[in-house]
C-alpha cells in the first residue's frame, strides 16, 4: 500500500505549511496558512519526480516551462468557475503559486470507480462509486461547461477533465472551481506530446489516446459528457450505450441526447464547443428546475 505523502516544507516563503495535499509526477500540492490574511491557501511547487522525467521524452526546462504555463494561463482567466492565482514565486529555486483553499472535489460526492487506476492515497476515504441526482449533475455540467468555455474562447484545451481536477467549496451543493490545467494545450504551442496521449484515460476522447497534440475543444466536450454520464448513473460508460435515460431516473430526452452527442466518437456529431454545450444545458437545467418547483 501507498504511504501517505510526507510534506518536505515546513514554511513556503511566508507561508505555514499544514500538510502536504498531494504528490503528483510533476508538482506538490500543499494546505498552508497565510500569517497576513489569517486565512488557508493552497500552493503548488513544481517537483518533478524522476519516475515522470524516465517516462516521458522531455527534460526538466521542458517540465517547468509547462509549469510557468499552467500558472499563467489560470492568472489570465478571471472566471467564477476556475481556481484564482493569487501569488507566483519560488522556493529553494522552485517555482510555485498561491491559490485559495477549496474544501474538496467531486470525487467526495460521486465517490471513487472499481477497478480505476491512479487514486492517490489522501482520495482513499472518499466513497465508492454513487450516483447524484439529475438536476445536481446539470447544475454541475452548466458550471464546468462555462468554465471550459473561458479556455475553449482562447483557443485553449484542457485535457484533464475528471473528479479530482472539479473542486468544490462544499459538498452537494457547493460551487465548481475548476482546477489543473497542467495538460493544457495551447494555441500554436511547441510543448504538446505529439505521439503520446495524456489525460485520465476513462475520461479520454479517442482521438486524444491516439495523440494528444492532435485535439481540440471537443476532447472536453466528450470528457465532460463522460463525467455527466458518471454523476447519473453511478458508472462510467462502457459498450453499446443507449444514454444515461436506461440507468437513472427522471433523464429528459434533450439530455440523453446530449449526453450521447458529447460522447461520439464521431467527431462532427460532438458540439464543437464548451459554449455551445452550455447553450444546450440552459433550457434543460430550467426545465428541471420547474419540474422541482425551485
């Protein structure tokens, strides 16, 4: 069994390190507190492991470029669904940047999938897999859809759409702040992994397994229409699929087709765009809102 990740900081510039969140190939993530504004905060530190420099062709200026882009990207986008930069600066000679604390993420509310690859060990207590209800899933597809549509408007892919990466500020009824971005593919940009696939692999659209430097919007398009079919239905699709409508109650037609669309793997059936996604979620969050009497 994975040990827990131990913090190697105990300070990070003024800032009281309480624990360190999550370890990942290229970056830790730490819950420290901020002395001036009494308040919590959460700080990446770039630290790439050994095991992601052995496994990938691209050396360690290569990693913290992707690193310094990823910080610049999100301080550009002012979005109430995305994750804000507060502070850039580094430590010891490694960049990191400032960002609030956010309680938890979406893993703690649709619960963990059998047979799933690469949980980290702090996301261990988070349930097993569970459905939410339909009208929590649009609510939560219409915040990451306007989200993604700030990237999507710059020309910018995500690539890592999935519940560890959509923090919320509480639990079943709290706000989306997407977070992440580290596999981000930009405009015109000389760092994406051609001949290679990143992402979570069962939120990945199939052009994107085959190279990821070869997407565009539409490889959010289909994981998010993955993540809404998890979040109803309480499973991950797989096989011949008729939509979300056979395994949840009270799907509206518009939806499953929807759903359906985001997952093609015919290209020219997905919407092309986040923001055309959510022009299609509006009437149908407003109909299930009437529906409930809200």
């Amino acid at each position: 069994m994975r040990k827990m990740p131990v913090a190697e900081y105990e300070k990070i510039g003024k800032f009281e390190v309480k624990r360190l969140v999550r370890s990942t190939g290229s970056s830790d993530l730490y819950e420290c507190f901020d002395p001036d504004l009494e308040t919590r905060v959460a700080i990446k530190v770039f630290n790439p492991k050994k095991r992601l420099l052995d496994a990938l062709p691209y050396d360690l200026d290569n990693w913290r470029t992707r690193f310094m882009r990823e910080v610049r990207i999100l301080a550009q986008i002012d979005h109430p669904h995305v994750i804000a930069v507060r502070e850039l600066s580094s430590i010891e000679g490694r960049p990191f940047y400032v960002m609030p604390f956010v309680e938890t993420c979406l893993l703690y509310e649709i619960g963990t999938d059998p047979g799933v690859e690469g949980y980290a060990p702090e996301l261990r207590s988070a349930p097993k897999a569970t459905r939410i209800g339909v009208a929590r899933s649009v609510e939560l597809m219409v915040q990451l859809a306007s989200a993604l549509s700030a990237f999507h408007g710059r020309g910018m892919v995500h690539r890592d759409i999935k519940p560890g990466n959509v923090l919320l500020t509480r639990l079943h009824s709290g706000l989306v702040k997407l977070c992440d971005p580290g596999l981000m593919k930009a405009p015109e940009s000389e760092e994406s992994m051609s001949g290679y696939w990143v992402g979570t692999r069962e939120y990945l659209a199939p052009e994107q397994r085959r190279n990821a430097a070869e997407v565009d919007a539409r490889a959010d398009v289909f994981a998010l229409g993955v993540l809404g079919y998890r979040m109803m239905t309480g499973d991950l699709p797989s096989g011949v699929l008729s939509g979300p409508q056979e395994e949840a109650d009270g799907v509206p037609d518009e939806l499953n087709d929807l759903i359906m669309r985001m997952m093609s793997r015919k290209l020219k059936r997905r919407p092309a765009h986040a923001l055309d996604v959510l022009k299609e979620l509006g009437p149908i969050r407003a109909k299930l809102n009437r529906n409930r009497g809200a």
